[in-house]
C-alpha cells in the first residue's frame, strides 16, 4: 500500500506534517478528515520535494511584558504601507479556497492564514476581517471595509459565491483571474523595458562624452587649430557639450516640469482621456496597449457574469477597473445601452476601440446565451495576441535601439575625429 506525505490542520489550526498508508489519495484524504485533520496537500510519498516528519509549530519567544519580539516594532502611521502585492493577494485567495474546500469554517480558515501570513499588512487586516465576521457581518460586507486592499471586482466576486452556495469556487475563479491578470500585466511590462534599459545607457553615455571627453578635445582643438574654423558638425558637438555642462539645471528642470504636467493630466479628467487616447496611438507600443485593455475587459466582465453577478453591476466594476479612461467611456456607454434594454454591441462598435472580431463574438454570445464564455474566449485569444505582439516587438526595437545608439555615439565620434584629420594633414605638409 503506497505512503501519502501530507500537509493538514488540526482542530486548533495548528499544521501538522506526517505520512500515513492508503490505497489512494482520496482514501488518504478521507482518512484525514475522519480523525479530524483538514489537508491542505495530500501527495505520494515518493512524489514529495521530501519526507514529512510531523511537527509542530513554533511560537515566537516573549519579551518583555509578555509581546513576542515580532510585536514590537515602531509604526509610524504616515509611513505604514496600507496595500499589498497582487501575488500575496493571489496566494491567500487560492489559499482560502483550499481551506474551505477542504472542510474548514470561514472564521477559522481566516484565523489559520492570519497567523502564518508572512506580509504584515495582510496579516493585520485578516485580523480584523476575522473580527468582523464574527461579529456576524458577511465575508463580502468584511471584505468591502478594506478598499485599498479588496476591490469592488474582489467584493462583488465573494458576494456572488455567497449568494450562490459557491464560495470556493468564486475564491478559485478570483485567483485564476488575478494570476491571468498579473502574466498579462508581466508581459507588457516586459515589452517596456528593453528600449527603456537601452535609452538609458544611451543617455548615460551621452552625458560622459558631452562632459568629460569632448571638452578635452575642444582644448586639443583650440591649441592645435590655432584659432581656425571648426566643421560644422564639430561645432555643433562643442556647443552642445558647452550647453550640459553650463545650462543642465535648465535640462533637470524641463525634465521635472514634464513629470509634473504629466502626474497633473492623469489626475484631470480630460487630461486623463488626452494621455489614455495618446497611449492608444503610439507607434509600436499603441496596438499592445489596446489588446491588453480588450483582453482587460473581456476577461473582467466574463468572469464577473459566468460567477452570477448581474450584467449591470459587472459593466459597473469592469469600468472602474479598466485601467483605461477611453475603453471606461466606452464601457459606460455600454452599461447605458444594456440599462434600457438595448444590446452590447451597438455602443461597442461606436466606441472605435474593439475590432470586427470581438464585436461579431460578443454578438453571438448574445445570441446564444453563452456571453460569458465568449467573453472569456476573446480574453484568452487576446492574452495570445499580447503574447505575438511582444515577441515582435521585443525583435524589432533590438535592432532599433542599437542603430539609433550606433548612429548617436558614431556621429559624435566622427565630429571629433574631422578636425583630426586637418591636423594630421597639417603636420605632413609641415
């Protein structure tokens, strides 16, 4: 009979590690939950990263006045982090679903995850989480407490599982959606960051040469050339490196005013949908912009509808999440067209964002009665596309940059060397 390692809570919420006999996981699983343990993961023994000895947990060692040493630590109320990472987010929600599934009560899965939750912030508000539920508020109603850190997609997902007897299957949606959301996110920011990298190693450069090379050549020059005129290449070099060298607060200014027109703009409306609309027509990057707001969209608002949130209040949620003031305009459009009885489609085709494509898909999961699955179709069909448009990206702008970079550094090489060569020819005549 094979051996199972297996990862459990007991009665208390204390985890235990051990191996047992069973014919099957399932038999080791059902084992467990009859002498009163809740697995957590249940794997053959010879499959495991290595052998479970059972243990027991620790307890941090008290200090003084009875506060372990983790307790005391100076806040500063201003300066707490008040959010958390999309990942921990992630992880504690397909670890709460786990716990559920496995049997585990709603208040004590929550008290489990708060005392072994290694981000502070998380662990402090899944504290008061618990205390709220135990005063007898819903989970969603708890949830909805905590804005910054629950959104109202996250809210309206738990509500939904409520509702519906699902819990843990709106928990394991929930994670699915943020681990999708957070690869997407991943690969746009992958996309980004070549050309930044190699525009910063072209400015840095750039900076050396205009102050610390040319100006040496510029005295080479003057005492070599006797006072001659310089090519008018040469010149412009020189007067440039004069310039960084006498004028770069003029240059750190226009760089921090630029910065702060910018974060004005985005906190404007109007200015908001002038820099949204920008972004959607950039050369290169504006196409993968748009495809990842499409697959945004599509993927939110199908996951909200497949997990029995009303199409109102999911058109209402994928707005506000939409990371995009012209596809939330679009999307309002959307939620008032459906409010009196309309279809998706026609706002959606007048919006001038969404192609042919997803527009004849969301029309027939109209039709069908199958929106959400085609909803979530599109995202995945877009989460490729995303895919193709970085991969082609990624292989043009490396050769781009290093052209661009090639021709930048090599004209100032060349305006240097110009006047070289009328000193060389000098000294041979001479």
């Amino acid at each position: 009979m094979p051996k199972f390692a297996y990862t459990a809570l007991d009665a208390h919420g204390q985890t235990v590690q051990d191996t047992l006999e069973a014919g099957s996981q399932q038999e080791a699983i059902q084992a467990l939950r009859q002498s009163g343990y809740y697995p957590t993961e249940v794997v053959e023994a010879s499959k495991a990263a290595k052998p479970f000895a059972r243990s027991k947990p620790t307890r941090p060692a008290k200090g003084a006045g009875g506060k372990s040493a983790k307790d005391i630590k100076l806040s500063i109320p201003f300066l707490e982090k008040k959010t958390i990472k999309p990942k921990t987010q992630m992880i504690f929600t397909r670890q709460l679903a786990t716990l559920i599934d496995s049997g585990l009560p709603l208040l004590r899965g929550l008290t489990v995850l708060a005392k072994q939750e290694p981000d502070p912030v998380l662990r402090k508000t899944l504290g008061k989480l618990s205390d709220t539920v135990q005063g007898g508020s819903t989970f969603s109603d708890a949830l909805a407490q905590h804005p910054r850190i629950f959104n109202k997609l996250y809210v309206q997902m738990v509500k939904a599982g409520e509702t519906g007897g699902m819990m843990e299957l709106a928990l394991v949606r929930l994670a699915d959606f943020q681990e999708k959301a957070q690869k997407l996110k991943n690969k746009v920011v992958s996309a980004m960051f070549y050309p930044v990298i190699v525009l910063i190693i072209a400015v840095l450069i750039l900076a050396f040469l205009m102050v610390y090379i040319v100006p040496k050549f510029e005295q080479i020059f003057a005492d070599m050339l006797g006072g001659k005129a310089l090519p008018a290449l040469t010149q412009f070099v020189i007067d440039t490196s004069k310039f960084v060298q006498n004028q770069w607060f003029v240059i750190v200014g226009g760089l921090v005013v630029f910065i702060v027109v910018y974060n004005i703009l985005a906190k404007t409306t109007k200015g908001r949908v002038i820099l949204d609309q920008a972004k959607l027509k950039l050369p290169l990057f504006g196409d993968l912009t748009k495809k990842s707001a499409i697959s945004r969209f599509t993927r939110t608002l199908g996951t909200l509808v497949d997990n029995g949130v009303s199409i109102l209040q999911a058109l209402n949620i994928t707005r506000d999440t939409a990371g995009n003031s012209v596809v939330s305009d679009a999307i309002q459009d959307v939620h008032d067209s459906v409010k009196e009885g309309e279809s998706i489609v026609t706002p959606l085709e007048k919006s001038g964002i969404f192609p042919p494509m997803v527009i004849s898909m969301i029309d027939v999961g109209e039709e069908t009665g199958q929106l959400p699955k085609m909803l979530l179709k599109i995202a995945d069909v877009y989460d490729d596309e995303v895919d193709n448009t970085v991969a082609g990206l990624t292989s043009l702008l490396e050769p781009v940059m290093i052209v661009f970079l090639a021709v930048v550094v090599g004209t100032i090489v060349i305006a240097l060397f110009m006047p070289l060569v009328s000193i060389i020819q000098g000294l041979q005549g001479g």
